[in-house]
C-alpha cells in the first residue's frame, strides 16, 4: 500500500470524527434558524427581547469567567507544587484526578452538607453562638462558583502540569543565582513559559463552566439559572429543539468571543517560545 | 491469515446486523417493555403490577427506569422500543396532541369503566390514549421539628414573611403546572385565572431558600430541617413514613390539595397491540393499584380498589375523603398554556 494511501487511512477515524462534529454543529446551527423551510430568526428574537435570558447570558458569562479565574488561582500553584514534587508525582497527580472517578452530582451536592443551612459550618456557627441563624453559604453565585471550581480545577491543573513539567528547573535557579528574588523569577522565567498551559487550562475551564448543568442546577439559588440548565430545560422538558439550538448557538458565540482570542495569543505566545518570529 | 475484502465487508455486516438485533426484537416479542421512572416508582411497577400479571397471565413485563419516559417516546418515534410508559396527565396530554400515542376502544380495556371519567386520557372521538392506574395529591409537606403543621393551614401562609428563607421550591417548570395552579384556586381562582395565585407564588418565591427539581434533594433538605416546609408530592411523604421518618407531614390545606392522575400510555405504533392491551386492562383493574397503594401510597383511580384498615389509618381518611379535599383542574388547558406559563414565571422570578 503506497504511503499516502496509509496515511489517509490512519486519517479517516479523525476525519469521521471531525465531520460527524461539524455537521452536528451546522445542523444546530441551521436547525435554530429555519422555521417551517424558511429562514426566520424568530428564536433569537425571542431570546433577545427577554430581559431574563439577557441576564442569563450575562450571569453565565460572569459566573463562568469568575470559576475560571478562581480555578487559575487554586492550580497554578498546585500545578508547581506537583510539577517540582521530588517524590512520587504519579500519586499526586492521581490525587488530584481521583474526584473524576466520583459523579459530578455526588461531588457538587457534597457542599450541601458542608455549606448547607444544616451543613457542618453553619451547624458550627450557631452552635458557637457566633450566628443565630444560618449564614446564606449556599443557593447563590458564591456556591454556584465554588462548586464549578471544585469540579473543574483538574483540568486547570493538569494543563499547567503539562507545561511547567517541561521548564527545566536550572531556569530558575539561573534566575535566582543573578539575583532574581522568587517574585521576580516567577514572573520574568516561569510565568511566560507556563503561558500556554494557563491560556490552554483557561479556555477549557471557561468553556466547560459556560456549558455547566448539574452543579447551577445543584447549589444555586432562585436568580442563578444559567444559559446551560435552560437549554437543558428546553431539551428535556419543552422538546424544543430550535429554541435549545437557538441558546446553544448564542451560548456558543458568546463563549467563541472570548476563547477565540485566549486561542490566537496561545499560538503567538508559543511561537515567540519556540523563537519563531523572532527579529 | 489473510482476510480478503470480501470476507472483511462481509464481518463488518454481520457484526452491524448482530449489534442491531436486540434493538429490532425488543419491542417485538419476548417481555412487555415498561419505561418507568426510577427509583421508588420503578420498584412498585416491579411490585405492584409487572409481577403479578406474569404470575397471572404468563407474560412477563420488564419495568426499565429512564429519567423521563416521554422523552423516550418522543425520541423513538416511529420505532417504539417500549411497548407502555408511564407520565404525568401533562405530558400525557401533550403527547396526545402530538399524535404520538396509540389509541384504544373502551371495550379493549373494559376496567377503565370504573375508573371516573375525569381521570381519562381520551381523544376528541373519545378513544382511550392512556391509563389512569393511580394518582398522588400535591400538598405542603412541613417538617415538625421546624413549624407545626396549623402554620400551613392555607396556601396563602407560604407567601407569609415569617417563612422568608425557610422554604423550598421546584422548578418553574412544575410551578407553571402544579404550584401556580393550586395557589390559584387558593386565591379564589383557578388554572384559568391566575392573576392572584402569581401573587402568591412571588409572595413564596420570596421566602424561598432554594430552587430544586431534584426530588432526592428535596426530600434531603425536607428531612434535615434546611426548609421548614414546601409544596411536595403525597407519596414522596408516604415514602419518608414508611421509611421511619415520621417528622416529615403531607398536609391538605383549608383550600385544599392539587390531584395528581398520572396516565400509562403506549406510544403510535405499538407492536403486540393485544398484549398490550391485556397489560392496560390489568393496569386499570383495582387489585394491581391496591398493592401500589401498600408499597407506595399512590391512591388508586379504580372506584373498586377499596383501603384496607391499616392504609385507611395511614391516610386517616378513606379513598373517598381524599379524593373529596382534592382539586381537579383541566390539566389539557395547562397543558396547551405551560410554556407561556413558565416564561411568566421566569421572568417573575428574574425580577423578585
């Protein structure tokens, strides 16, 4: 069998894959815009002139780049830890993996019992005196964005796992020996070559956090409706799949404006890494 | 061992036509296939009624629990992999409209005439679309410990301040068709005439600690005391009862609680029709909906299922005096208006 043959078989199981994703998207696409063989925009009218769904949009949005940041604060440094751990890392790393193996609703309702009204801090808090009610831990954004760090954090941290495993260590220790105090190092060494791992840990954070379902669905409260439990809702319970394909697409856009650039400075910060480009 | 392309393309269409086979016999021959919720609702399908119409007929029925029955009939329409499934009278309803159901003479299923006629599922030319086997009511359950069950003597007292907090509230999708409809008729309306029961719904919103469709965590937060009361399900009660937790109550308010049909239907198409027939025959029939009665407090719908002593102490009342303190409203007008209900009461909520 001539090469190029064998190369386009060895191809034709990801192009399958690429093409049965792309005709699903433009079948979503399509399927949001055509009412009755014609084209009609009427759904996303619909959506736009809705003052809920517009602050749906935005919560989401919000919620999604706050999870994202929370998530870089928390993993970044766990990352280094495992990065630079002398000992076993495959323990750690497994560590931190381990939640996957558990259902996405058992690990969000957990903090019901740790943040709920009868959960361990509020059952402390009264039991000190310290409140007389309960503190409202739990059914608002702060527990939307809490459990959407929980779930989500693996993968923030095994993005920059990835990336700070190839930094030589003698990088920074060159740093330090001219003098370069931690802060400085870290931020002139080990933060731009971590870049790609953040920018690819970010994207994959903040697109999973738009999409989320069960953990809004969960721990949020009565304002805290996210553009994902609604097309759920429409899905599941309306069967309106125009309307679901409708949001999906305008979910879609909106999540594309922010990771398109996060994608295009990821491919620019690593070609000046990799010395392309370089005058 | 060489393997030529014929004999390649030859395994690839065997295996296709093997892989494919179950999907093809299953709703053809061998057991009835019941799609069911889970959890306690499944066991008393197995219970109830797939067990004892094997042992009376012979013909085994495989309850299969799925998170929603009718998405399946929606998603296999055309080629039906189960022969019935249960729903709510909702969905029951707007399946019908969408022609998806298979249709039945009164004669087919003849313990359907006694069954009250407000409980059918039929179409405009009268033919049965399902089986009404039981119902539920939908009334305040208060956890004891947290208020006294006089405090929810009316549905208007969960629009009271003094709760702000110490609620708990399902989705708006079930708030459009069960909460906005009793608080109506609370308010002197009825699913009709809803202007003062969305009063009172915003006035309980207010008092909401959180928003949950999720059954499980319902009953969680009922029982641990994080929400002194909420609209709940009479069996979900009966089954936190049953299972020894007695500081969990179902009341029927002075206005009264919601009924809840729920119908079995069997979707267009339905292979086996007599088999199936048989099934909803014995479905309706009052010895199958006692049992249900026993297992999961479900109410039966056949005026000839009758309680024993120990359900009738357990319900404190006979079938009849439930079924008297128990509004009916016309579920096909809340059904044909629900998704402008609940987009009423999204934006309600979005502005509380």
């Amino acid at each position: 069998m001539p090469r190029s043959a064998r190369t386009a078989l060895m191809l034709a199981p990801s192009a399958l894959l690429m093409a049965v994703f792309v005709v699903g998207l433009v079948r979503l696409i399509w399927s949001s815009v055509v009412l009755d063989g014609q084209f009609d925009l009427a759904h996303y009218t619909a959506i736009f002139s809705r003052s809920d769904y517009v602050a749906m949009l935005g919560r989401t949005l919000r919620t999604a780049a706050l999870t994202t940041l929370f998530a870089l604060l928390i993993g970044y440094p766990t990352a280094y830890y495992v990065a630079r751990y002398r000992g076993n890392r495959n323990v750690l790393l497994l560590l931190i993996i381990f939640p996957w193996l558990v259902s996405i609703v058992v690990r969000s309702y957990g903090w019901v019992v740790i943040l709920g009204p009868r959960g361990l801090i509020n059952s402390f808090l009264t039991w000190s005196g310290l409140t007389d009610r309960p503190a409202p831990l739990m059914y608002n954004d702060f527990s939307v964005v809490l459990g959407l760090v929980h779930v989500l954090c693996p993968f923030m941290i095994i993005a920059i796992v990835s990336v700070l495993m190839q930094i030589p260590r003698n990088l920074e220790e060159a740093s330090m020996s001219l003098g370069g105090r931690p802060v400085h190092t870290f931020a002139t060494v080990l933060l731009p070559l971590s870049l790609p791992g953040i920018l690819t840990g970010t994207t994959l954070v903040y697109l999973m956090a738009t999409g989320a379902i069960v953990t809004p669905l969960l721990l949020g409260g009565l304002g805290d409706t996210m553009l994902g439990t609604e097309i759920f809702q429409e899905v599941m319970h309306f069967f309106d799949y125009p309307k679901a394909a409708a949001l999906a697409t305008v979910l879609l856009v909106t999540a594309l404006a922010i990771v398109l650039p996060i994608q295009l400075l990821e491919r620019r910060v690593t070609r000046r890494l990799n010395g392309e480009g370089a005058p | 061992m060489k393997v030529t392309r014929r004999q390649t393309m030859a395994g690839l269409m065997g295996a296709a036509a093997s892989l494919s086979l179950p999907g093809r016999l299953s709703a053809q021959a061998g057991p009835i296939l019941h799609a069911s919720w889970g959890g306690g609702v499944g066991d008393t399908w197995t219970g109830a009624f797939a067990g004892p119409f094997e042992a009376e007929t012979g013909t085994s029925v495989r309850i299969v629990e799925v998170p929603n029955p009718e998405a399946q009939f929606r998603a296999q329409a055309g080629n039906p992999q189960y022969h019935t499934g249960i729903g709510t009278f909702v969905q029951g309803v707007n399946l019908m409209r969408d022609d998806m159901l298979e249709t039945f003479d009164i004669e087919e299923i003849p313990a359907m005439k006694n069954i009250p006629e407000e409980y059918w599922l039929k179409t405009e030319d009268g033919r049965l679309a399902g089986i009404t086997p039981y119902f539920a009511y939908y009334g305040i359950a208060v956890n004891t410990d947290e208020a006294s069950i006089e405090d929810f003597s009316s549905w208007k007292s969960l629009a009271d301040e003094k709760w702000k907090g110490r609620l708990g509230m399902t989705r708006p999708i079930y708030l459009s068709t069960y909460d906005l409809t009793i608080l109506s008729k609370a308010a002197g309306g009825d699913e009709k005439n809803t202007d003062g029961g969305m009063k009172l719904l915003e006035g309980m919103s207010r008092n909401v600690l959180n928003v949950s469709n999720s059954l499980a965590q319902q009953n969680t937060m009922l029982e641990r005391g994080e929400v002194a009361a909420m609209p709940f399900y009479s069996v979900r009660v009966w089954s936190l009862n049953e299972a020894g937790v007695d500081h969990v109550k179902i009341v029927i308010p002075d206005e009264g609680a919601l009924l809840l049909p729920y119908v079995v239907v069997a979707p267009k198409g339905v292979s086996d029709r007599e088999r199936v027939a048989e099934w909803l025959n014995f479905i309706a029939s009052p010895e199958p909906q006692e049992r249900g009665m026993e297992i999961s407090g479900y109410i039966p719908a056949n005026s000839e299922a009758e309680a024993t002593d120990e359900i009738r102490a357990k319900l404190g009342m006979t079938f009849q005096e439930v079924k008297d303190r128990l509004y009916q409203p016309d579920w096909g007008y809340i059904a044909a208006h629900q998704k402008e209900t609940v987009a009423e009461i999204d934006q309600m909520l979005a502005n509380l």
